[in-house]
C-alpha cells in the first residue's frame, strides 16, 4: 500500500504528490470541482486546505473529502491495479516458506 510523503498545492486544481517508493507526479482535480461532494471546492481557498493525513494513506479536506494513496498513485503511474497488486504481493507474500 502506498503512502503520500509530501504534497504541493498548484495553481488551477493540480497537486503535485511524492510517495514512498520515489514516484512524484502531478494529479489534476478540476474534472471534480463542482460536482457532487466536490462542491465545496468551488471556494479555490478549501481546495487548498488538502493534506495528507497522519497515515500518509489518504490526501484529505474538511467535509471528510479525500483520495486513496494508491489510487492517486495509479493515475500518476498510469497504471492499471492489477500491477499494484501484484507488486505488494512480491512485496508481502499471504504466506513464507518453512
């Protein structure tokens, strides 16, 4: 699983994410804005307010808005999650050798 270590607020509804294997690429939010749960970010100023939380799981507003790390992580990669499962599962085999 993977987690966001750092994070930048960009101008017109981008992000740019680091994440703990090194991957580090922009993510583009203004599809959302508007829309549904997203409402709020019409306010450009509770766009900013995203964090990462204490988890570095989930990048995070107030309202209980956020995003799973991994699939930010695969919109950045371009991969499909079939590819991230594999790997943790090289990462953390289910079950080790006697």
């Amino acid at each position: 699983m993977k987690k966001i270590t750092a994070l930048k607020i960009l101008e017109n509804y981008r992000i740019w994410l680091r994440f703990d294997d090194g991957v580090e690429g922009n993510v583009e939010f203004s599809p959302y804005v508007g829309r549904g749960v997203f409402a709020p970010w019409t306010d450009y100023a509770f766009f900013r307010e995203g964090r990462i939380d204490e988890s570095g799981r989930t990048l995070s507003w107030p309202a209980e808005l956020d995003f799973c790390a991994d699939a930010l992580w695969l919109q950045i990669t371009g991969k499909q999650p079939d590819q991230l499962l594999l790997r943790l599962r090289q990462e953390r085999p289910a079950h080790a050798d006697p």
